[in-house]
C-alpha cells in the first residue's frame, strides 16, 4: 500500500521534532507499506532544518526507509505575517507537486499540519486517484487561536481557516483525532459520527528503553548533592514555557520545605521561573540545563516523583495527550498531575495523584501524600502507568490502529 502524509513541520529522529508522522510511517514500512511524507525544508519546531540548494524547491531524501519531500519554505521567527507566509508558501509547492503525487498512485492521504489548508490539496490527490483521504487533527484550530489568541472569528485569516476545517470534517473519509473528546465538536463541523478515530500521541518503548544515555557530570554530582540533603525528589524534565505551568509548582515548594524540586530544561519562562525562586528564597528549588532525549530516562529514574501541570484553559476540554507523560510513565515513578481537562491519563492509568490545574493548595496536599507513602505503594503506581503505556500508547500498535481505523 501506498501512503502520502503530508504534514508541514514533520521531522524525524535526524531533525527533532514533529515526531509522530515519522514515528507512525517508520512503523508501516515495517509492516511493509511505502509511505511519503511531504514537510516543509522550515519548521521552528525542529532542532535542524533541511537546507536546499539555490536553485531547486524540492529535495528528495530517504530516511529509515520513509520516502522524504521538502519543499523550500522561508524562515520565520515568531507567530505573524512572515509565519503566514511560510505556511502559504508550503502548500504552493504541495499543488506543484500534484502530478508527481499522482505517479505514486497512492491508497491513503493524510492532511495533517496543525492548520487545515492542507485538506484541499490532499482532497484533490485522493479524488484524482481514488484515494482514501484521512484529516488528522492535532489541535482543534482555528479554535485554538481563538481561544488562546483572542483572535476574532471574523478575522480573515480565522475565516479561511474555519472554512478549510469545516471542508475537511465534511469531506474527509476519515477524521484521526489526538483528541479524544473532540467528536462532537467536530460533528458540529459538518463530520459523521461514523468518521472518528481516536490515536493518541504515543512512544517509541524499545528505543525508549534501550536508548538510555548517562547524565551529564553536572547534573550527577549536582542530584547526588540535592539527595543528601532531602530525602524526597520532586522532578521535571522538559519545556520551560508558558504552557508548561511550572510557576505553581515552584509556589507550592515554599510550603513544603523538607521536598526537594529538580527542575531540568529550558524555554522561554526559566529566567522568570529563577527570578522568582531568588526572590522568594526558595532554598529547596533546583534548576538544571536541558539534557538531550536519550538522557531523561537516566535523569527521571534519580527522582521518588515527577510532576506535570496546566493552566485552566477551555480548550482543554477537548482532551490533552502529552508526550511527556509517556516518558514519566515507561520511568516507572508516580506522577503528580496538575490538570483540568477533558481527559486524565494518570487518573485514568492510576499511576499518581491528579489535581485540579493552578491549585496551588491541591498540589501541596499531594505532595505531602506522596511523601508518606510506602515505597511499595509508590512503586505500584509506578508500575501501572508503565503497564498502560505498554498497552495503549506504543507506536507500534498505534501505527496499526491507525489502519485499521481507517479501513485501509
């Protein structure tokens, strides 16, 4: 079988993220089916851009078997016009590309990049060749920009948007959603009950696994220094931004002086985060630099605890599935969850105690639940959301399901 899978920011393990399109693709040509992904040579997602020669918009490149277009995209720093004109600029190149599309005479096409303006270009390949035509929907946009933007809907930019979505949803023989409370929002949208398919973001468990590099020396002696002196390990490993909630934790650590909180990563918030442990004296917070992929597992092992939070956002009604969840869960250690939302995976794996978000108090309570719990009761919440990583969210059954889900 035949795949095309376009996807504006895909990446691979080469170029960082977007992981899931080269994750899900590397599985089916596994299982022996040729896949195409088409991505733009520019993504601020990624780690390392493609560059493409002078001259030439496209660049073909095989990686682990999973057949690569680039299209030649400018470079853009924050959201704006210059971001607008990158993503305009992609599906300018994919319309070229239709007649060499064609030749693959491909079974499946999959529009999935975040924006829905891909879902015509997609459409129309599927149509020329009698093709399955799949929406995948990451976030719920132009929802998303509303809610979180403020933009009005009569913005023209949220109008095309809207009118591409709702294209998608009404045309599309099937909808993979990463969210697993945003059917009837889509049915609302012109989508048939029929048409849902919920697969969630997943891990690669072997890799995972197997893929488990040393801390750096830093980081060691630092954390060995940290157990000395606190006999309960709160950890973070991840983004420091906005989203990312951490100034509740780091609240909640001044009423729990005899825990410690290791904090490893980067991003926008750190120096607000650092300024704000300064000036509250906090002598129990601990901020380490970012460490690559392959040695968090090293790093998340060294914690009791490991923590994950939100911001009370209405969007987040429709569901969340983050990643990093997956790897607190294959760590095997209990998580604490601050989260309001349609969806608890930790409730719902029963491997920690979950929270309502921004609930400064609630996180404190939790903590101190955690601390007095026995070592064995710790490690059976650590087993469980292994055990339920194991089951749901391997990229290996998710890659099936997503077939068979579609019917393909």
């Amino acid at each position: 079988m035949n795949i095309i899978y376009i996807n504006h920011y895909a990446g691979s393990v080469e170029h960082g993220m977007e992981y899931r399109p080269y994750y899900l693709a590397r599985e089916w040509v596994k299982l022996g089916h040729s896949v195409t992904i088409i991505a733009s040579s520019f993504s601020h997602l990624r780690q390392k851009n493609i560059d493409i020669p002078n001259g030439t918009n496209y660049l073909h490149e095989t990686i682990d078997g999973i057949n690569y277009i680039w299209c030649k995209t400018s470079a853009y720093g924050a959201n704006g016009i210059k971001r607008v004109f990158n993503i305009f600029e992609f599906l300018s190149r994919v319309k070229k590309l239709i007649p060499q599309l064609i030749i693959l005479k491909p079974d499946m096409v999959i529009a999935s990049s975040t924006y829905p303006f891909d879902t015509r270009v997609a459409k129309k390949i599927a149509d020329k060749v009698g093709a399955k035509f799949v929406y995948e929907v990451h976030d719920l946009w132009p929802l998303t920009p509303m809610e979180l933007g403020g933009m009005s809907k009569y913005h023209p930019f949220i109008w095309l948007m809207q009118r591409a979505e709702d294209f998608a949803y009404k045309h599309a023989d099937k909808v993979v959603s990463l969210l697993p409370k945003a059917k009837n929002y889509m049915c609302e949208h012109g989508m048939g009950k029929d048409k849902f398919l919920y697969i969630p973001n997943g891990v690669v468990v072997n890799a995972w696994l197997d893929n488990q590099d040393k801390l750096p020396p830093l980081h060691i002696d630092k954390i060995s220094e940290i157990k000395n002196n606190f006999k309960f390990l709160i950890g973070y490993a991840g983004g420091m931004g906005e989203s990312n909630a951490l100034e509740y934790l780091v609240k909640a650590a001044k009423n729990v002086p005899d825990v410690a909180f290791v904090l490893v990563g980067d991003g926008a918030n750190k120096a607000q985060l650092v300024s704000q442990i300064q000036q509250e004296k906090l002598p129990n917070v601990f901020f380490l630099p970012r460490i690559s992929k392959n040695q968090v597992a090293a790093f998340l092992n060294l914690m009791d605890a490991l923590y994950i939070g939100w911001h009370k956002l209405p969007i987040y009604r429709f569901g969340i599935c983050p990643n990093k969840l997956f790897d607190y869960m294959l760590a095997k250690k209990p998580i604490l969850h601050s989260v309001t939302a349609g969806n608890d995976l930790v409730a719902e794996a029963n491997c920690g105690i979950s929270v309502p978000a921004q609930d400064i108090q609630a996180i404190i309570e939790a903590i101190n639940k955690l601390k007095f719990i026995s070592k064995e009761s710790l490690k059976t919440l650590g087993e469980n959301g292994y055990s339920y990583v194991i089951k749901h969210h391997d990229y290996t059954i998710l890659a099936e399901s997503f077939l068979k889900g579609a019917k393909i």
